[in-house]
C-alpha cells in the first residue's frame, strides 16, 4: 500500500465532473449528481485509482492573483461532495489531498 496517494495521480482514472459554471451551495453540490458521472467500483478492476478534482469540467484554472486573494476562481467542487460521491459508489481507502499545482483532489480505490 502507498501512502501518499498522490503518487499514483498519473496512472489513476482522472474525472472532472461536467457541471454547470454556477455551482451550488459553495461547492458542495448534489452528492446523486457528482456520483452519476463516477464508474461503479465494482466494474473497476481491484486497485484501480479514481481520483476526481475539484474543478468542474472546463473551468479555467485560477490566474496567480485570483489564487493569492482567493476571487474570481473557477467554480469548484468540495472535498466533502466529492468523497461522498466516491463512497456512495463504492470505493474504498477514500481520501483527499492538493497536488504541486494546487489542484485538489479526491480519490478512492475500487475493492
């Protein structure tokens, strides 16, 4: 077992999630709507890596003063949205971290 999933970012199913520019409740959007756009663990073969960022699909990454004030960033995903989803289905080792680019992610390994 590796621990610090991150590590294993290149070689895991990497999914953005196609919603909306307005997303809501800051983020922590519909958990039903995040897990729709997730594969079933099960289909997945034992150990594969699904790992989901927090920015929605198509959104552009935040300009360097956007990420130092925080304003004007790209709709994102919570953490929290994201690793429900992932648990709801079926994943296991659940976890999250921010990779050199500050992106933030969410991963899971199906069983």
């Amino acid at each position: 077992m590796v621990d610090e999933p991150l590590v294993l970012l290149a070689s895991a199913r990497i999914i953005r999630i196609p919603l909306g520019d307005e997303v809501r409740d800051g983020g922590l959007a519909s958990i039903r709507e995040v897990a729709a756009h997730l594969p079933e663990a099960s289909s997945l073969a034992s150990g594969t890596m699904v790992a989901v960022a927090d920015r929605v699909q198509g959104a552009r990454k935040p300009g360097m003063l956007e990420r130092m004030t925080g304003h004007g960033a790209g709709p994102t995903l919570h953490r929290a949205a994201r690793c429900t989803a992932l648990l709801a289905r079926g994943y296991v080792r659940v976890g999250g971290g921010s990779d050199k680019d500050k992106t933030d992610w969410a991963w899971g390994f199906a069983p």
